[in-house]
C-alpha cells in the first residue's frame, strides 16, 4: 500500500534543495527586502493550507464517526 508519509517527505527534501538557489535568485533580481515579501508570503499561503488540510482531516473523522455510530445503530436494532 502506499504511504503518503513518504510524499510528504520527498517534497520537503525538494525544498531544502531548492531554497538556497530560489532565495540566492530572488536577492539578486530583486533585492532583500523582495525577499521577506515573499517569506511571508509563503508563510501565510502555508497557514491557510495547513489550516485547510485540518479541517479537512476533521470532517473526515466526524463523518467516519458518525458512520460507525449508525452502523451500530443497525446492528443492534
């Protein structure tokens, strides 16, 4: 079976491959203070994805619940 586990590392050793060359890039096209803008870009756009990715989960294990619940529900009447 697949573990997404391993995609989720995978794509965070990209990263730190790619950060030193990207922020090198970014310095020198733009400047610094080009630079922090985009740090903090990335960062919000990371909160508003982990954010959206734990709602999801919850919905997930609230619906996955609630299932199991009525299929008890069955089996007992």
């Amino acid at each position: 079976m697949f573990n997404f586990y391993f995609v989720i590392i995978g794509v965070g050793s990209i990263g730190t491959f790619l950060e030193g060359p990207v922020i090198g890039w970014i310095v020198v096209q733009y400047g610094w203070s080009a630079m922090f803008a985009c740090m903090i870009l990335l960062s919000v756009f990371g909160a508003i994805t982990s954010i959206r990715a734990a709602r999801y989960q919850r919905k997930i294990k609230l619906s996955s619940a609630s299932s199991s619940s009525s299929s008890l529900n069955q089996i007992i009447s």
